[in-house]
C-alpha cells in the first residue's frame, strides 16, 4: 500500500462540507470523508507552521524535537517518517512545502555534506525531495525571505509572466483600476483576482507535480504533498475570487467579556498588528471571502487528484490522509493568524481512508477520540507494515479506530507554543526561556499553562463552546486546574530522550552481562545457575603464589 499525506497550510476544522460550514461546498473533502474515516477532534502539537510540520514528521511533541518555532532547525539525527518508512521498503518523498530549516551547523560537526543522499535527507526533514517549494516568496529592502530558488517562480517565468519575482507581482497580487500591482499583503486587494491564469496557480501547479511523481513511481512510496494555501496572502485567482462575497462571511466568534481584565499573553496578541486589522469588519468582509476561495480551489483540484488516482487504479492501494499544520482566526476571539489555542487555531480536520478491506465497517463514519497530529507518524508505520517503535515516536496508531475497534486510549492532548522569538515576548519584558506556552485538553476542560510566572488560563467547552470565559480569573474551579496540572506533570514526565534503545532491547540486555561472564557481588557463586560460574571454577592449570 502507498500514502497519500496531503497538508494544506492554514486550513481550519470547520471551513469544509462534511464540517458542516454553512456556505463552502467542499465535495472532494466530503468524497474522501465518505470513503474513510474524519477525526472530529484532532489537535496538533503546536499551532505555528514550522513546529507544527516537524511534530507531523518526526512524531513527537515540539520540547522533544526542539524546532519549536519558525527558523528553528530540527536537529540533525532527529528520526523522522523518511527514516521509520525507508526501514519498510517504502520511499517518503516531498511534494511542496516543510518549512523546515536544516541544522548547518550540525551537519558541518558531522562532516555531512548536503550533496550526499544523507545529507540531503538530512537538510530536507528526512524526505526525498520530487519538488521542494515553501511559498513564501516574499521581497524587501533586505532580500528574499527565502533565499533559495523558487521551482514555482522559475514556472512563472517559463510561462512567460515577465518579473524576477512573478510569484509576488502575478500570482499573489491583482491589478487596481490605475493598472497597478494591487499586492496580495494588503487586505483591501482581497476580493481582487490574482493576475494569473488560474491553471498557472500555485495550487494546480503542484497537483500537477503530484501526479507526475505518482505515474513514475515504481517502489512503494509515501507522498507528502503539501499546499501552501489557503495560507496567506489572501488572493485568489479567477473565478474563485468571485465565488463568495460578504454575505457569506459569518459574525466573529468573540464577546466583550473576553477582553475584560484579559490574560496578559492573550492581551498582548489582542493587541498586535494582525489581530488590529482582524477586528474591523471591512478586513474580514474581503479577507475571509477570499480565504474560501482558496479552500474551493484546493477542493478542485483534490478532486483533479482522486479523479486520477481512480482513472490509474491507485485508489485501491494507496491510503489518503488530509489534514493541515494549524487554523486561522480569521477575527474569532479578537485574533487574527493562528499561535494561541482557542480551537480555530490549534484544532485541525483530519481524514484518513485506508483502501484494505479491514477497515470497510468504520467508511463514511466519524470519530471523536482525542487526536494528536503526531499520531500519523505511527500511523503510517504501521500501514506500511512496520511494529511503531514507541521509544522514539510518541504518537499513536490511529488504524485500531480505522478497523472499527475501541482501543486504550489517551485522557488528554497537549499542545505547545514557543513566543520567544515574537513581539508579544518583547511587549510583555518575558526571557527567551521562559515565553512558553502549554495546553492540556481533556475533552471538556482547556488549561493554558505559561511560564514566567503568569498565572493559567481555564475554559470550560461543554458549559461554553466559544470558549470565551477564562474560569482561571477565580478560585473556584481550582479542583480542575489542579486536576489538569496533574496530566500536565503526568506528561511531562514522559520518556521523550531514551532513543537508542527500546523497551523490547532493554528486555533482551537483562541478564546478557552476566552470560558473558560479569558475575559481581557474589559470595559464593551459588546466588546464580552453575553454568554462569563454570569458566571460574575446576583446578588451576598453574600455581604462581603461596598460601
């Protein structure tokens, strides 16, 4: 069996058909949620691209890997889905963005040079790379944010869009009624169309490069195909710019109470540029139409993908997961972005379809255990026939619930979010080390934890749903903070470091020392079986001392 991983960045939970959004029709999405089986409460490891993307491919939680931000490197000898996979026979190849940063400096320690086939596994998160594209093509007074080649703009150029740059001057900006760039950055373009074809686009232009890695391979391959949109800039080409309009742009999900003597994190971010610009309505009366927009496109063009999967036969023996690395607030909360752990940002969709008959009782079902994006990871090496080594992946098989089962099962998720490098840790005076965050969520209950002294943050979702008062700003729901600080504590004394060796190694090494002849501490050697003492015993073949 293959592995179709496809993310797309910034997608939230209820922004689909089968999520019940009242307005955006999301027939593709539905197919493959018909054929297989949507996780209806899925939380990823930290809600910020870079960190979320590593916990996706490694398995673990963010403090375990250490890339707990963008730009932070994962490290090198971090095991990653290339690694787990590639034990199994089953190449992992990368199709679109990581946002992964390689550890330079480890690997020049290491003599690791990114031209070798390691090396370069190394740099690229442990993936083969078909085609490497991160989308974010951004230009300043300083240079490029990315300042590796872009296979997308290199396209653009081909396709004859006249510019060094097309990927900001066409394919994310539209034109105003002067004739000018109408950019992609600025909100007030939102309902413009993108100067581009709409085939030229960046979402069809790696579907394309989806399918002609999937007609070449040969070998049993896991895909990770991963969409920059509907990521930011919120531009989309025709007819998709079109499609929705302010009518269909629902009211915010916030409430005066939550901004009423607000948790200092959560007042600091209430207050930054993005969440400012998220709080007028005329941002989100264009910005959110075009944010659908790119979600219906992504729509079509999974179709593209599922049509030509069926067309090849492919359907019958590759699983298909979607998902994405984190949400958008879109305004909800008084937020823009993503970063805090209200649900719009830290809570995905997650479909997974698993082609093998096994898994025929559960098709077109949903399951609302509590999911963690690192739980793929041991997902997929299971499917790809492999036992999960649980000492370095700290996720869990989700196929037991895919075969209809009802497994042991986690209490509660945790998710992680790093500051240091932001605005608000600066606003707020907090240290590098201590501009941390931490969420444990049973459920019902959401405890926010933060170091640096602050005090925690408590929501209550079945007696409040949108999540707007803080149940922490009292004392009297202490018993459940308590209560949740335990499965933090519970989970923070993890074995997240002992990645050599395996409980089923550590099983085999007991006892092996004294077969090998270390017998210390006995009296007389009757404390252990004669044959472990034989090579010591019987007469001395020669005497050299006098009693």
């Amino acid at each position: 069996m293959n592995i179709l991983f496809v993310m797309y960045d910034q997608l939230r939970f209820d922004y689909l058909g089968c999520a019940g959004h009242p307005h955006l029709e999301t027939p593709n999405f539905d197919r493959v949620a018909g054929m297989g089986v949507r996780f209806t409460s899925a939380y990823v490891q930290s809600p910020i691209c870079g960190a979320s993307r590593m916990c996706y491919y490694t398995g673990r939680y963010a403090s375990s890997h250490g890339a707990q931000w963008n730009g932070f490197p994962l490290r090198v000898g971090e095991m990653t889905l290339g690694d787990h996979l590639r034990k199994l026979g089953m190449g992992c190849w990368l199709i679109g963005k990581t946002h992964m940063k390689a550890d330079a400096e480890g690997m020049a320690r290491l003599g690791l040079s990114p031209d070798s086939v390691i090396g370069a596994r190394q740099a690229e998160c442990g993936f083969d790379v078909w085609i490497r594209d991160d989308g974010l093509w951004a230009e300043g007074p300083d240079g490029f944010y990315d300042e590796r080649r872009s296979p997308y703009n290199e396209y653009l150029k081909a396709r004859g869009y006249p510019s060094e740059n097309p990927w900001a001057d066409f394919a994310n900006a539209g034109v105003d009624e002067a004739g000018n760039i109408a950019s992609g950055w600025m909100f007030v373009n939102a309902d413009k169309p993108a100067n581009i074809r709409e085939e030229d686009s960046e979402t069809p232009w790696l579907t394309r490069r989806a399918i002609e890695f999937i007609d070449q391979a040969q070998e049993r391959w896991c895909a990770h195909v991963s969409y920059i949109k509907p990521h930011w800039p919120y531009i989309v080409p025709a007819p998709y710019h079109a499609m929705f309009g302010p009518n269909h742009v629902p009211q915010p999900v916030r409430h005066a109470v939550e901004r009423e003597d607000p948790h200092p994190i959560y007042g600091a971010y209430m207050e930054n540029r993005i969440a400012q610009a998220f709080q007028r309505e005329e941002v989100r009366a264009k910005v959110i139409p075009a944010y659908m927009g790119l979600i219906k496109q992504c729509d079509d063009q999974l179709g593209v993908l599922l049509d030509h999967l069926e067309a090849t036969g492919r359907m019958r023996d590759t699983m298909i997961v979607l998902t994405s690395d984190h949400g958008d607030y879109l305004g909800d909360h008084w937020l823009g972005e993503k970063e805090l752990f209200h649900e719009p940002s830290v809570k995905v969709p997650m479909i997974v379809y698993d082609p093998r008959p096994e898994a025929d009782a559960t098709r077109g079902t949903t399951c609302d255990a509590l999911v963690e994006s690192i739980d793929l990871a041991a997902t997929f090496v299971e499917a790809a026939g492999g036992k999960v080594p649980d000492h370095i992946i700290e996720g869990r098989s989700l196929l037991p619930w895919l075969r209809g089962e009802r497994p042991e099962w986690r209490d509660f998720v945790i998710s992680e979010y790093d500051y240091s490098a932001t605005g608000q840790a600066v606003k707020l005076g907090v240290e590098p080390r201590d501009a941390r965050l931490f969420m444990v969520f049973d459920g019902r209950f959401k405890l926010i934890h933060a170091e640096g002294g602050f005090r925690p943050m408590l929501f209550d979702l079945e007696n409040d749903p949108q999540e707007f008062y803080d149940l922490a700003k009292g004392d009297a729901h202490q018993a459940e903070i308590d209560r949740l600080y335990g499965y933090l504590a519970q989970w923070g004394r993890r074995l997240a470091q002992r990645l050599t060796k395996s409980e089923d190694d550590i099983k085999a090494m007991r006892g092996r020392s004294m077969r090998r002849g270390i017998l210390p501490f006995l009296v007389d050697g009757s404390e252990v079986d004669e044959e472990l003492v034989a090579r010591y015993r019987g007469l001395a073949s020669a005497k050299f001392v006098d009693r």
